[in-house]
C-alpha cells in the first residue's frame, strides 16, 4: 500500500479552483518530488494534504482517509509541513519552537532523542538555542522549520521550496540533511520545487504540474530525460 | 507630600484593578484581533456572583477561586457557542455580538440582583502596618492579589508547554495548527484565563467602589487606556500601562487640586479623571500607535 495516494483531488480558494482532479501516490520511504511552474498548484497540493484548504476527492495515508479532517489531526497522524515562507514563531526562541512543535507528543524521551538529533543536523541551531527565532538568518529559519516539522517525528514530510531565497551552499547543506532525514530517519519526503534540477537530484519519483492536472509522471531519471521537462524547467 | 504619597498608593491600587482588566483585553487581542467589550460586564457578573456566595455565607477567600472557576468555563463556553461560528466573519460583526454580550449580563446583573447598589465587605483586615498613613489596607490588597494573579499567569504562558502553546497558537495560529496544536481550543481557553482574571478585578474592586451593574463600565475605559498605553499587542505593557494610567489619573487631578488651591485656577479635578483618561488614549493613539511597550506589526501583502 501506498504511504499517500490521493485521488481525483480538487481544490479550491473561495469560488476559484486550482487543483482539477489530481492523482498521485507516494511509496514509503521514497523522494518524491511535484514540480510545475508558478500557478501549477503544487502548493495547493500541499496545503490540501494537510487540510488547509478546501478539497474534493480522496486523500489516504497508509489506507486512512485524511481528507476533510482538521489539519492538526492530520498532522498529528504523521505528516509534517515545511510550508512556504517557513512559518516560524518569530517571537519565540529557537528552544521554544521546538518545543511547541513538540507538544503533542507523549513520549517525552523520544522527543528528546529527536532533539538532539536535529541539532546533529543543524548544529547551528543548538548554537541559536536561546534566540530568538525572528532573528536568525533565512537559512537558520528554513533549518528551523524543518526541525520543527521533525520534532513530529513525522511518517511524511511535505517540504514547500525549502531552497527559495537561499544562498547555493546553504541550499547545498539542507538538500544533504534531506536526504540523511530520508535514509536515516526513514521519513518520506514530498518535495515541491522550483530548482527542478536540484529536486530530480534528490528524488526518486517526479510528477509534473500544469494548471492544476498532473501531465506527467515517473522516475526522476526518466523525467530529467524527458525533452519537454528539460525544455521547460531545467533551462538546456 | 504626604497627601501626593497618598494619591499615588491610590493610583496603584486602582491601577492593579486597570492592569487586570487590560491584560483580559489583551489575552484576547492578541490572539483574535478583537477587543472584548464585554470583558468588564462579565467582570461585573463575576462579582455579583460572588456576593451571592458570600450571602449564602461563603466566606470571600473560598467564593474567589468558585467565581475563578466558573468564570473561566463561562468563558470558554462563550468562545465555543458563540464566537466559534464567528471564526472569519468580519469585524463589525464580532463588535456587534460583544455589544450584545455587554448588554446580555448588565441585564441579567440588573434583573436578578436588581440596580441597587450594594456594600461588599473587604476581605482584608483593617489592620496598621508601616506606611497604612498612605494607602488602605484593602487597597495594598488588591495591589497584592493583582500581583499575584500576574505572576501566576506569567509563570503559565513562560514555562508550561500549555502557556507555550497557547503562544504560539496566538502568535502563528496556521503554523501552530502544523505543529498539531488545536488553535480553536487555545482561543477558548483564552478566553476562560481572560474571563477569569476579569473576575479576579472584579471581586477585588466590588468592596471599593459598591457593587452595581455599572460597576465596571468607567473601569473597562481605564483598563482599555492602560492596554492602549502599554500596547495593545504585549501583555506585560498592557499591566504596565494599567499601573501608569492608575497613578497619572490620580496625579493629574492631585496636581490640578494644587494649582486651584495656589492659583485659583481651575483646570483639572476628580470629575475630569475619566477624561483624562481618555485623553491619554487618543494622545497615544496619536503620538505612538503601538504604544510604550507594544510592537509595530508590519503585515506582507
């Protein structure tokens, strides 16, 4: 069974539909990323995953219907969400942050271990522990925001343009954690990018978005291949 | 000197009474955007149920956390039935069913106790204590409870993982709801620690100044200046504020009262203390919109 199918999803801002039946599905364990220019709705996608939006049509995490449900329940079931602009508590300190993320959890141990391991990842952080989080740089925040979402020790990470406004070697550093998260921590990711070179590195499987219709999908490798992708958004 | 000692121990003691009532104001603001105008009504409605419990031979410390207790569910119940469908609408329409909220208990204060005004008793002993020339015993009182009821409530929100949450909840509610916390919730429960501190000023201020259904209406004018003053987005300034707004009052009317005695001019006295109060909410407004200790919210469009 897949880890997230979703099916014939729509989704809508007020009377305006964005999504208009998309379906994909992602393994466990895997990289998958949605690529799609500007409007494409890959961030809808995600914000329909976590019920942030207005859906129709079905969204399963391993068999379980998700969609429709309050997106903190959802969360609560396993997914975390970098979402776009990173969506730091800016006046709370780096501590405090990962500790609100922190906050449903009952095994406090385990919450502890996951701590110490997101400061192995980011040992800025640890560095930033009583700052406020307003004041860390982009990247700190974006560091942030993916320790926030992994404090939920979370079976799916959904990870909106974690490389947007980032210098190259930063944007470099957290694509390798990324992957450590991937096989280290045995979280699956669904990626949405706008470096489509960058994503189908990392990857395994790709979808392709265009106004709201997935047009293509498959493995990263054969979509990196694919003229009409390479024209389009890898630039060559 | 004595006589100015005297009026600022009275300025702190009322002030303690506009703290609390500005960091209820505040606990909702702050997540909600919204200015309780009800908050002094339901103070008020605390309060008579308190003398209630006390008629029924409740003494005052055992009726206090009752009236805590009940004021805190009625609050939360208020956010759930009433306010909840409410999430998204827009303002005036908020206002309006705060309006009606006012109206609600100053009625139900009015039809069930009747308008009469009644005498509450102190719990404090009228006792001497060094330095009792300058400020009563009940008004010391009421500073000390006010006080104690802040640092309850800081050590809450600063190190528990509820307080934490409910930070977080009012400061980012979409990214509070990805870390798994119920926003909704946090709003409820916000609106019981406000309606529970209103009760808190409440009871504390029945005994000085009678207790009727207009008890608090200048009250919540004087709290809602002290939220202003301090910034009306940080809960420390709002107490802040409500202190500094307590004391000026006092000082201003003092020093008019000084300059009708040495001059002859009349300017200012006790009958234009409401006034002034609200002179310094517009001059605030005016001069520093986010206040003494508020912070500028700049909003990306």
């Amino acid at each position: 069974m897949s880890l997230l199918e979703v099916t014939a999803l729509k989704a809508y801002y007020g009377q305006t539909q964005v999504l208009h039946g998309v379906s994909f599905a992602l393994e466990a364990g895997g990289i998958t990323t949605l690529l799609g220019a500007n409007g494409a709705g890959k961030t809808t996608t995600l914000r329909s995953i976590c019920g942030m939006v207005a859906t129709e049509g079905a969204i399963r995490l391993d068999g379980e219907p998700i969609a429709g449900r309050a997106t903190e329940e959802i969360v609560r079931l396993g997914v975390g969400h970098v979402p776009e602009g990173r969506g730091t508590f800016t006046h709370l300190t780096v501590d405090e942050n990962l500790r609100v993320s922190a906050y449903t959890r009952r095994d406090k141990a385990a919450a502890r271990r996951d701590r110490d391991m997101v400061f192995e990842y980011f040992p800025i952080l640890k560095a930033r522990i009583g700052q406020q989080a307003g004041t860390l740089s982009g990247g700190e925040q974006q560091m942030l925001a993916i320790s926030r979402a992994l404090m939920l020790r979370p079976r799916l990470l959904l990870l909106d343009e974690p490389s947007f406004g980032l210098a190259p070697l930063i944007v470099e550093e957290i694509f390798r954690i990324m992957r450590r998260v991937n096989s280290e921590a045995k979280v699956s990711l669904l990626l949405v990018e706008q470096n489509a070179a960058l994503a189908l590195d990392l990857a395994d499987h790709a979808y392709v978005l265009e106004t709201g219709r997935v047009v293509m999908s498959g493995s990263a490798a054969d979509v990196k291949r694919d003229e009409g992708v390479r024209k389009s958004y890898l630039g060559y | 000197m004595e006589q100015l000692l005297q009026q600022v121990g009275a300025g702190l003691a009322n002030g303690a009474i506009y703290a609390s009532l500005a960091l209820a104001l505040v606990m909702i603001f702050v997540s909600t955007n919204h200015i309780n105008f009800a908050q002094g009504e339901m103070a008020m409605f605390s309060a008579y149920i308190a003398w209630q419990f006390m008629e029924w031979g409740l003494s005052f410390w055992l009726a206090l956390p009752l009236v805590m207790a009940l004021s805190f569910t009625t609050g939360v119940v208020i956010e759930r039935t009433i306010l909840r469908p409410l999430h998204g609408a827009p303002v005036l329409s908020v206002v309006v069913v705060f309006i009606g909220l006012l109206t609600i208990f100053h009625a139900l204060a009015g039809g069930i106790w009747t308008y009469t005004i009644k005498a509450v008793p102190s719990p404090f002993p009228e006792v001497a204590f060094p330095g009792s020339g300058y400020i009563g015993s009940h008004q010391l009182g009421m500073i000390g409870v006010t006080v104690i009821v802040l640092i309850a409530l800081f050590t809450f929100f600063r190190f528990t993982p509820l307080g934490l949450a409910m930070r977080a909840a009012a400061q980012n509610p979409a990214s509070a709801r990805l870390a798994g916390i119920s926003v909704d919730w946090m709003l409820a429960l916000g609106w019981g620690l406000a309606a529970a501190v209103g009760a808190v000023a409440g009871c504390m201020v029945a005994p000085a100044v009678y207790l009727e259904p207009n008890m608090m209406a200048s009250i919540l004018l004087y709290g809602f200046a002290g939220a202003l003053v301090g910034g009306i987005s940080s809960p420390g300034g709002a107490v802040a504020g409500g202190f500094i707004v307590g004391v000026l009052e006092n000082l201003i009317a003092y020093l008019g009262n000084v300059v009708e005695r040495t001059t002859g001019l009349y300017i200012v006295g006790n009958g234009e203390k409401l006034t002034v109060a609200l002179v310094i909410v517009i001059a605030v407004l005016t001069l520093k919109p986010s206040g003494l200790f508020g912070h500028v919210t700049v909003e990306r469009v």
